[in-house]
C-alpha cells in the first residue's frame, strides 16, 4: 500500500509539474499579444516594458525580503561581493536588455515572427559553450541547429516581403534580445549553484526593475507615469499574468519534473502565440507559418533530447 501511495503522489506530481510548465510556457509567450495591445494606445518599447516592472517590482521586492530574513535567520549563507557584482550584471542582461530589445523588436515585427526568434535561444546557448566554453557539438546538434534557423528563415522571408526593412531592424533587435538572455544564461549556471534559483529570480528582476525605472524616468521624465486607464489595465495584466506567475510556474515545475523536461514543456509556447495572435491581433496563419513552426519545434526536440 505505501508504495502504491508513493507511486500517485509521482505520478501526481509529474502531471501538476507538466501543467505547471506548460502553462506557464504560454504565459511567457503570450506577453508579446499583451504588448502589442499595449503599443495601439501610443506608448513605446521603453513605456511598455517600464510599466511591466514596475507593477511587478513589488512582488519581487517582497520575495527578496523574505531571502533576506532567511539569510539573518542562518538559512542562507549571506551573498559575497563577488555574487552581488554577478547579480548586477545578470539583472542587467537577463531581464533589462533583453526585454528592452524584445520589445522593441515587436513594435516591427509580428507576434509569431518574435516568439520563433526567442526561440532560438537554446542553440544561441550551444554555439556560445562551443565558443567559450569549448564544448563539441554534436552531429545531432547541428541538425537542430539548421532546423531551427530554416524554421525561423522561412517565417522571415515571409515577413519581410508583407513589410520590408521594419522586419529586418525588428528581427535584429528580437536576435540581440535572444543573445542576450542566452548569454544570462550560461552566466547564471554557476550562481544558481550557490545561491538558489529563488533568490536569483528575486534579486535580478528587482535589480532589473531598477535599471528599466531609471531608463524610462531618465529618458521620459515622470510624465510618462501619466497614461490612459487601458494602459494601466493591460500593463497589470502583463506585470501579474505574464511576468510573476510564469517565472514561478516555471520555478515548481522544475522541482517536480526537472529542467530538462520542463523545456520540453516550454515547446508548446511558439505554438500557442500563433494561434494567440490570430485571435486577438488578427494575424494571419499561413502554411508557411505553420512550417517554420514545425521545423523550430523539431528543432527543439531534436536539441533537448538526451545524449
């Protein structure tokens, strides 16, 4: 009888680790419907992602206290200057740079173009450890690799003949974003170790907060906090549902499931923003969306099976 009880709580588990994961896959994803809502009320890249954190920053703020009083309590080894320096650093190109340069990216592209884009990460992550890190690619790897890129290829051609040079600057700016945070990434591997995902996610996306309040009070002065109510409800919506909740969605499903297995999750995300952005910003599915889809996806799968 114990191992039976055992064996429904793993397989309980393993299904709310799955719905957790998938779940918030497209929360993720489906920030970008939400900021291209947003940009129809005037604001800009910097508006929208401001706004994002700022409403979000309290929820950080609140979870990195708590951090804290376990460090004060002796739960937690104290962070040495050497980590807070990397906290720095990751704050500024995980959650800064990178969501600047996204959204930035989807003031010229479509929604579903972005989200193939982003999704490009994962082989970004192999080619920089093959560079830096010299680690071998493998014949399977690269076979992702090119599906991946004739997946997010034929998708763009597509694009760029409907809209010419704005897809190209916009693609460019969603490519430094991918590099960005593929480059947070790799850089966060060790930290995570010492310090705990957690607390990572809780003190890089304050410090993230920060940097993006300063740009945009800097850059717009504090009459920018003056805005339409639409642009309040939806930055709401995009600071809780697709900010907050995801990256803690993300976080449980990875202690019931493992990493490896919530990425695989993560797969059902670039699907979910093209039919998404069908039905809230009437973009159009074409077959050759849908191929590109399909080759990145394979792509992916190919990628994050085990050696």
């Amino acid at each position: 009888m114990h191992n039976e009880a055992r064996a429904a709580l793993r397989s309980n588990s393993l299904y709310t680790g799955l719905l957790l994961a998938g779940l918030g896959s497209i929360l993720f994803s489906a920030k970008a419907i939400v900021a291209k809502l947003t940009y129809q009320y005037g604001v800009n890249a910097l508006t929208v992602l401001g706004f994002r954190m700022l409403l979000a920053l309290p929820v950080f703020l609140l979870i990195a206290y708590w951090q804290m009083r376990k460090v004060k309590a002796g739960q937690l080894k104290p962070l040495t200057l050497k980590q807070m320096f990397e906290l720095l650093v990751l704050g500024f190109l995980g959650y800064y740079l990178a969501s600047l340069l996204d959204f930035m990216g989807l003031e010229r592209i479509s929604a579903s173009l972005e989200r193939l884009i982003l999704f490009l990460s994962p082989t970004f992550v192999l080619l920089l450890s093959a560079v830096f890190l010299r680690k071998k690619i493998l014949p399977k790897q690269w076979l992702a690799l090119a599906l991946s890129y004739l997946g997010v290829g034929l998708v763009f051609v597509q694009d760029l003949s409907f809209s010419g040079d704005d897809v190209l600057l916009g693609s460019f700016f969603v490519l430094g974003s991918a590099l960005s945070y593929s480059i947070y990434l790799i850089a966060s591997g060790e930290l995570i170790k010492n310090i705990g995902s957690t607390r990572l996610v809780a003190y890089a996306m304050s410090i993230s907060a920060v940097y993006t309040l300063i740009h945009l009070i800097s850059a717009q002065g504090w009459g920018v906090l003056i805005q339409p109510a639409p642009v309040y409800g939806l930055s709401v919506l995009h600071a809780v549902f697709h900010t907050v909740l995801p990256t803690f969605m993300t976080m449980w499903a990875v202690e019931r499931i493992g990493a490896p297995m919530s990425a695989q999750m993560g797969l059902v995300g670039p699907v979910s923003v093209l039919f998404l952005a069908s039905w809230f910003l009437d973009e159009p599915i074409t077959v050759v969306q849908i191929l590109g889809t399909v080759c990145v996806l394979a792509g992916a799968l190919v990628l994050g099976k085990k050696r």
